[in-house]
C-alpha cells in the first residue's frame, strides 16, 4: 500500500495486512559532559533498529542538551529517516525514540512520534506504545486548538504539557484516568521518564548502560539507563537488563538517580500475542524467553494435531520456531519449502495490480524439489483473514506437494484488539465467521490445527489470570466499546 509520503509501501496487499503492534518506544539517559552528547542518538537509533519489527510507518527522535529539547522525526522506516549527518545533529545526554504502526490516528507525519509540547517548565517529548481506549473523554478535556494531530499519543502529550506541575507530577495525576494499553518513554530537558499502564499489557524494560572511560570523583565508574520496549533492544545497545517496568509504575532518572513511583495498583495483563507474533524471538518477557516459548508451543501442536507426513516446513519466519517444535516432537523431518524475500513491504515502487494478484511470490516462493510429491505440515503462527495461507496452500500444491496440512501454534483469532494491535475487525477476521472446518475448505488445505489456548498459556509459564487473551476468547481485561471509526476516532466521521 503505497503511503502518503511517497517513500514507503508497506504493504502489497493492503487487504490481507498481517497483525501490526502500535510502536517500540526506546529511552537513553546518560551522565552529562562533552564525551557522551554524540553518542546518545546513536545509541537511540540502534534501540529503534532493533525495535523497527514493532512499527514500519514513521520514525523519530528527541534529545536534549540541558537547555532544549530537538525533535527529528519523519515517514519511513528508521534507516530511511536517519543517517549520520541527522544524528551527528542530535547531541545532548537524554533521548527519547520511537517507531510507529498507526492504531489511533492517520499515518501522517503529524501524527509521528516523539510529539513535542512547549510547558511553563520547558519542552516535554513523548513517545507512546499501545492503544488508549477513553480518547475521546481525555480530548474532551482540551481545547481543540491544543491538538495539532488526530493520535491518543498527541492528546495525552497535550495533557501533560498543559498541567501545572512538573512532568512527574502530571503523570502522576493524569495516568490514573487515562485507560487502555500504554508504555510510556518521555523527558524534559533534565528527566528521563517511563510508565506503564496498571495492566502492563505492552512490555517496558529497563536496564544499565556502562559509558566507557567515563568515572566520578571518587573514580568510580558511571553508568547511563536505557528503557526498551523489549529486552533484545537492551542487548543492541549494551546496557544490561535490570528488570520490567512494573504495571502501574512510573520511573524517573536524572543526576539525583533512579526515581520510583507507583500511580496505580498493579492488575498484569500481559499481552499473549506478543509471545505468538509481536516481539523478536531474542527477546524475554516475564522471565520466558520467546523463542524457547514458540518452540515449545510447536511441541504441544504436534501433541494435540498429529499429522502423516514427510516434512515440516514453516511458513518463515514467523513459523519457524514453533515448526521446529513440532519437528521435534513428530519425529518428522524439519525442512526448507518456502523462501522469504526479506525485502518486500520496504520497496519504494508499488505493484502493480498484476504483480498485487501474485504479491504471495514477492514474499514468499516454494522450493519445488524439496516438495514435489511430499505430504508437508506448513506451520504458520497466526491465521487473521486467510488470505495469505489460502495462497500458500495452493502455490504448494502448484509446486508439486502430494498434501498440504496447516498448522497454527496459536488458537483462533475471533476478536479484535483495542490495546494496541491492529488486527481486522471481528466481521473481517476469518475465525470470527468460519468454524475450523469451515477455515480449511477456505483455506484448501488436506488438514487445519490450531494450539488450544491452554496449551498456549502453558508454553508461557505465567497464569491464565495474569494475560490478556481478548483476541482469542473475547474476555477484554479493560471494558471496550468497538467504534466504527477506528482508529480514525479523532478525524470526524471516519475514512
């Protein structure tokens, strides 16, 4: 789907998009002098690369020197929005960084993070990861002059900035009304902040950043703080995982430390689907490791739809740990059968509407001499409209495959998202129409299994009670009300 900027299609078929997260959020606070105020950017930049699987459409960065705060944020992915001569630019000791996937608010560049806000005390940068569910009630509480974009992020930066107190003391204030999915990474020109929503359903962590060569009076070594949206984008960095931003906790770091407030009581919600989809494989979330999570959930598939067949292929990469997994488990050879094309959904060109027909082989192309005359288990992570496994189960058969059996390590998707996940519409989603049997005639597969949803929370190790699992029982921990618009709440009647 070619954007509005011109410079990023993000999708080759904007009808079958598969789960997009709202963002990844990364935050830098280092000791203030000369030696450390280049380096800052950088280090924010390469969080951000390492968070870009979270959020394609637009990328930006603030920091500040002491005195001011800069903001540079544009469309595109993140090497698209910066270069060395941008980040040389953008020089002080505290940043702030986010990549963006719209769920409130146009993908517009006035609608890119970090948004910025003038106070009495200065500037306030924010960056925001999840979905706000009671926007509407907190834009009602501004003026309509006060908001220059159509985002639950620009509204909640304009009520921090137009609080009387500090930025610690409006969050402290304002967060306990605002509801839904948030993880929050701002500054002023002194203070690092971060905050979670009392269910903590999108992830936040913190860790220790060693400066190199750099030592206080006394000669011991200093250290810098970085917050993440995942622990992956620590390990990039350097910095050394401490623990999680606790659900209902706000910190602040400056020259005093590591400040510690809690604004609400903790009600944990995590999201499961960032243990199906969402966060990279070298990342850990309440202690579990995701990829040793999705392999073991392909164990328990095996355990639960057995199939005959001769190979267990993945649908990559998303697939891939879970197949091996069920590879393990079957005793079926593990294989190769489809070859992903890294590079598609960034092309600068949009397809046309021949290619758009065949889009699945710009993605994705079979390896026919492994195939040909072989039963296959294709194990995918997801099933959202079918579009994309009805076209892979076909393009196998095309290439030769005696037999085609799909495998999902996780349940249905029947439910739609509201805490920051961009799934279809419950009409839309397949599994919110179509029984299973009625999703493998659709899908033109020999056999359909999808992991319960017991097996799934058990490959987590955390409680049933302590997850989110809307998208798969329809059980919301927050109370929702769908609205026809969309993510386009705060632009009239809807696009």
């Amino acid at each position: 789907m070619s954007l509005g900027d011109g410079r990023l299609s993000h999708d080759l078929d904007p009808t079958d998009r598969a789960p997009q997260d709202a963002c990844g959020v990364f935050g830098v606070w280092v000791p203030s002098d000369e030696a450390t105020r280049a380096e800052v950017s950088k280090l924010t930049y390469y969080g951000l690369y390492a968070l870009q699987h979270r959020g394609q459409e637009s990328a930006g960065i603030a920091v500040s020197d002491g005195s001011r705060i800069v903001v540079f944020k544009d469309m595109g992915l993140v090497a698209q929005v910066f270069d060395e001569s941008v980040l040389n630019t953008l020089q002080g000791h505290i940043s702030v960084g986010h990549c963006r996937y719209s769920t409130t608010g146009s993908p517009t560049w006035e609608n890119a993070q970090p948004t910025f806000r003038s106070t009495k005390a200065g500037g306030l940068a924010l960056t925001h990861n999840g979905n706000l569910i009671n926007t509407p009630e907190l834009a009602a509480k501004l003026n309509a002059a006060e908001l220059t974009g159509t985002s639950d992020t620009e509204v909640l930066t304009a009520l921090l900035a137009t609080h009387e107190g500090g930025a610690f003391a409006a969050a402290r204030e304002i967060l306990p009304a605002v509801r839904g999915a948030y993880s929050l990474v701002f500054m002023d020109e002194h203070t690092l902040y971060a905050a979670r929503d009392p269910q903590g359903i999108r992830p936040l962590v913190l860790g220790r950043l060693p400066i190199a060569g750099h030592a206080g009076h006394g000669g011991e070594i200093r250290q810098g703080w970085a917050v993440a949206s995942e622990t992956a984008a620590l390990d990039i960095v350097g910095a050394q995982f401490v623990r999680e931003i606790e659900p209902g906790e706000m910190i602040a770091i400056d020259e005093g430390g590591l400040r510690v407030q809690r604004f609400a009581e903790a009600q944990p919600k995590g999201c499961l689907f960032e243990y199906v989809y969402l966060a990279r494989p070298d990342t850990t979330i309440a202690g579990r490791n995701v990829q040793a999570t999705r392999v073991e959930v392909g164990r328990l598939l095996a355990r639960e739809h057995p199939a005959e067949a001769d190979m267990v292929i993945p649908t990559p990469e998303s697939g891939t740990p879970a197949a091996i997994g069920y590879a393990e488990e079957s005793g079926i050879p593990y294989g190769q059968g489809l070859v992903k094309n890294s590079y598609v959904g960034r092309t600068f060109i949009q397809p046309s509407q021949t290619i758009r027909q065949r889009g699945i082989r710009l993605k994705l192309n079979p390896l026919r001499e492994a195939i040909k005359g072989k039963r296959l288990i294709v194990v995918d992570d997801s099933i959202v409209r079918g579009n994309t496994q009805r076209a892979i189960v076909s393009m196998l058969r095309e290439a030769g495959a005696a037999e085609v059996h799909v495998r999902i390590s996780s349940p249905p998707v029947a439910w739609p998202c509201f805490y920051g996940i961009d799934f279809a519409t419950r009409a839309e989603l397949i599994a919110g129409n179509l029984n299973v049997e009625e999703i493998r005639a659709s899908l033109g597969a020999d056999s359909l299994g999808f992991i319960s949803l017991d097996a799934l929370i058990s490959a987590t190790r955390i409680p049933k009670d302590r997850l989110c699992r809307a998208c798969f029982d329809g059980e919301y921990p927050i109370p929702v009300q769908e609205d026809s618009r969309g993510k386009y709440l705060l632009e009239g009647a809807g696009k």
